[in-house]
C-alpha cells in the first residue's frame, strides 16, 4: 500500500510537470497482452470509450468516442490528461490519480468532466474508470466509458427554476407572452454580437443562458405583495419603492443558480447606461453586459404592449423611442447593434403576440421606464 501511495503522488507531480508545458509525453510502446484483450473486446459502434494502460496513456479510442468529442478535442494516442486536463481542476485531477492508484477504492473512479471551447456550448460528461489487471494481479489499465449528461444537466436544473418563473407570472398575470419575447429578442442580439465577435465572452454558452434566464427577469416579483402587483392605477411613491425591491428579490431567488448571468440579470436589468437607474445607479460597463441586453428587450417589448394606461406603440415609434435614449437609459453600443437588427425584434412581436388583450384593472406600469419613452 505504501508504494501505492508513492506511486501515486509520482503520477501527480508528473501532471503537474506537465500542466506547465506544451510538450506531450509520449505513450508507450508495449501493451501487456491483458491491454490487448480489453482493446479487442470494447471495439463498440455506440460507446464513447477509451482503453488507458497502467501509466494513463491512451491506447484505445472508439469511433464513437471520436465523434462525442469531435468538437472539443483531437484525441490521439497520448497521456489522458495531456487531451482532457482543461475539463478537470488541478485538485479534480489529483483525486483522479489517487482514486486510481489505492486499492480501498477499488483502483476506480467516475465524475464529472466539463468540456468547452470558444466556439461551442459546454459538453458534461461522467466519466467511470474502470481497471482490468494483468495475470499476476498487477494493474494493467483502465476501461474509460464516458455518459453524455448534457441534457440531463441542463433539463434538470432548468426544470427547477421553470417552476419558479410559473409561480411569479400566477404573482404578475397581466405580461401574457412577454417573458418569452424578451427571451427571444435577447437571444437574437446576441447572436449578432457572436457573429460579429463584438464582446468575447459572448459564446454558445452565453447565447444559450440568455435564452433562458433573460426570461427570470423579473422573477423577483413573487415576493412583491399582491395588493402592489394587483392594484389598478398608479402606485404610490412607497408602493413604488417596494415595487423596486424586486430586483433584489430575484438575485435572492436565483442565487442557488450556478451561472452568475441569472443574478445578473435579475439586480441589473432596471439599470441606467447614465446611472440613473436602480437599485444600485450603476452606469457604464459596470452593468452586466447581460443586464444590458436584457433592457434593450424588456423596454421594447412593454412599448409595444397595449396598456389601459398607454396605446400599443408601432415598431417604428418603438425603435425612435429607444433611439431617443441611447446613452442615457441604454448602452450606445448595444442600441447600434438594436438598430442593425431591429426588423428582427419585430418578426419576434408578430410572431409571438398576445392573442388576448390585458386584463381592464391592470396597474399603471409607466415609472418602469423612462419618462421620455
């Protein structure tokens, strides 16, 4: 046991060694005949898998494999970590190489493995490392079979925080599809922004997030009291400040989130490009980039809403009314971009109109925005 455990903080000092420099380590050339066997009996059509020798060099790569990872890496016949170092943290790492030299866990491990480049959204995996020995009991390699939980990652985090959007518009039921517009006119924008490589940490991943969590806007009304949300007419000067806290409820209710953009977006989106918004008067680019997207979608969508307290206005009016205010309410280079893609914030409108209008007793919403819009 004790050489074991030498053995093994050795293969990590080596990663380590290799973390710092661009040279692989070569594999090695000889397989023990049990290597050999494993490497002809997983020869699977439909399982991502790789076969790995004593010394954790890829010796095995299945088609499928290939294919999972296509996007993301060229996997060769090289030290494992020398492929797949950037999906796991140093500390992640040297867990792995413990777990795989110590007998009181089975000589195994599975976890998870986090898989991204610039131009596509992150791949999750689990990853289970399973040993074969050779004839004398001796470790010969690992059985690496990877599970593709993207989905499952996503649909279970997402299913989660889609009740909770459903319970604040049973709170706020007078927005009809907005919620959805807003998602759409946000994903939209930014991926023109992607496009045009405007901001660099606009990726797949940032245009898929905003899809979703621009929608939680204004999740944060749930803990609005109802006679605030409900009453007809304008609100009081208290009533509004109350009415304000939503931005600080929502960052409360979303902070079990692990993206950050969903706080983000949730405090900053009532925020002014001239810091004159709330909760916090941020101005410039202190504001999320996120946030600030988020307002360019918000706003256009509630002028074209129908109110009792407003007409419904024209995309046109709506546009020259968001011109109006670049630099004050909204970033200036945002609204260039608005402006380039505007036609398709309206293709959104018609298509996802609401088919009922709002109910008569709706509260008067216009300190939402700017007083000029």
């Amino acid at each position: 046991m004790p050489e074991q455990q030498n053995e093994s903080e050795d293969d990590i000092a080596t990663l380590e060694a290799a973390d710092e420099s661009d040279t692989p380590v070569s594999a090695p050339r000889t397989l023990s005949p049990r290597a050999k066997q494993m490497i002809g009996l997983t020869d699977s059509p439909t399982i991502p898998i790789l076969i790995v020798d004593a010394d954790l060099c890829i010796q095995h790569i299945t088609q499928a494999a290939r294919l999972l990872f296509s996007e993301y890496y060229q996997i060769e016949k090289k030290p494992f970590f020398n492929v797949f170092q950037q999906s796991l943290s140093l500390d992640e790492i040297r867990s792995l190489v413990r777990a795989l030299h110590s007998a009181d866990q089975g000589f195994g491990w599975s976890g998870n493995l986090r898989h991204k480049t610039r131009s596509t959204a992150t791949l999750h995996t689990t990853a289970n490392f399973v040993p074969f020995f050779n004839e004398d009991r001796s470790l010969a390699g690992h059985l690496v079979y990877f599970v593709d939980t993207t989905d499952v990652y996503k649909g279970n985090l997402r299913n989660t925080f889609n009740g909770i959007l459903e319970a604040a518009k049973l709170k706020d039921n007078d927005t009809g599809l907005h919620n959805e517009r807003v998602s759409y006119y946000c994903r939209k924008m930014c991926e023109y922004l992607y496009d045009i490589h405007k901001y660099p940490q606009i990726d797949p991943d940032f245009i898929d997030s905003i899809g979703f969590l621009a929608a939680m806007h204004d999740v944060g009304k749930i803990g609005t009291p109802d006679y605030i949300l409900q009453k007809p007419g304008k609100l009081t000067d208290l009533e509004w400040e109350i009415m304000r806290e939503h931005t600080i409820n929502g960052t409360f209710i979303l902070s079990s989130y692990p993206d950050p953009m969903a706080k983000e977006i949730a405090l900053s989106h009532h925020e002014w490009w001239n810091g004159s918004g709330y909760p916090f008067k941020l101005e410039g680019t202190m504001i999320p980039l996120a946030a600030r997207i988020v307002t360019i979608a918000d706003v256009y969508d509630a002028l074209r809403m129908k109110r009792t307290y407003k007409s419904e206005f024209t995309h046109e009016e709506t546009v020259q009314r968001i011109l109006a205010n670049k630099g004050t309410q909204f970033d200036p280079a945002l609204i260039e971009v608005f402006t380039a893609i505007s036609d398709n914030f309206n293709d959104i409108w018609n298509l996802l109109k609401d088919s009922e209008p709002p109910r008569p007793d709706t509260r008067d919403r216009s300190k939402e925005f700017s007083e000029s819009l």
